[in-house]
C-alpha cells in the first residue's frame, strides 16, 4: 500500500518545494508543456556499479507518475 504524501509551495523563479517525498526535491511539479524529466545517478557499490534512473512523467490532468529504476553493472575485473 502505498503513503500519501502531502506537497506544498509557493510558486517564485527560485521557489523550493517542501514535500515528504525525496523526489520533489529534484523533480519540477507539473507546468504546461513539460513531458517527461528523468535524474539518472551512479554509485559505486560492492557488486559494481550501481545505476539509479528516476523518470517522472507528467500526465495530462496536472498530475504526475514516478519509476524509479536500479541496474547493477557488475564489477568485470579477474
């Protein structure tokens, strides 16, 4: 089951939203004309290296959907 998650702010050219939601923090909320944003980090891990792909995907009814996608691309060396 998923957690509601309450977002709040005040539109400025430097505005932050507060959100319990990490991704509201590197993601725009929802404007006319925006698609798609996607935040893609690498970490080094054990296993290799790790490739986290965050897509939001905004819909047409001023809302928006996030995946949040991990590959591990493992470690080649002998």
């Amino acid at each position: 089951m998923s957690k509601e998650f309450t977002t709040t702010a005040t539109f400025t050219k430097g505005a932050r939203v507060v959100s319990d939601y990490k991704h509201d923090m590197i993601f725009e909320q929802p404007r006319d004309g925006l698609v798609q944003q996607e935040f893609i980090s690498y970490e080094n891990v054990p296993a290799g290296m790790k490739r986290t792909t965050v897509t939001r995907k905004f819909t047409t009814n001023g809302g928006y959907d996030d995946v949040e996608a991990i590959t591990i691309l493992p470690n080649t060396r002998n």
